[in-house]
C-alpha cells in the first residue's frame, strides 16, 4: 500500500532551513536600514539646499538695493 507521509514532518523545519530564514531575516532588517539612512542622508541633503537657497533669495536683492541706492 501507500505510504503515507505525516503531516508534522512538513512542518518541522531542519537545522540548514532554520539558519537560512534567520540569515535572510537578518539580510531583510539590513536593507531596512540602509534604506532608513539613505531616506534620512537624503532629507538632510534637502533640508540645506532648501536653506541655501532661501538665504540666497534673501541677500541677493538686499544687495542689489544697497548698491544701487549708492
């Protein structure tokens, strides 16, 4: 007759697939946060030439009436 497979035996996971999913877990939370710092190095990069551009718009005409009032 057929033999049949018990279902617990699918279920338990070996030594070798166990490591894989952690290491693969520990790959996933890895790329998470180089991701997270990218989106944050980025931000930051926004953040200053956001600034430098508003102090620019700010100085440029105020120095542009201070020397044409001369």
């Amino acid at each position: 007759m057929a033999q049949k497979k018990s279902k617990t035996g699918a279920k338990n996971t070996t030594r070798k697939q166990q490591a894989e999913r952690i290491r693969a877990a520990e790959e996933r939370e890895r790329r998470a946060k180089e991701a997270a710092e990218a989106r944050a190095r980025t931000k930051k990069i926004f953040t200053i030439v956001v600034c430098v551009i508003l102090v620019l718009a700010l100085c440029i005409p105020t120095m542009a009436l201070t020397v044409l009032s001369m």
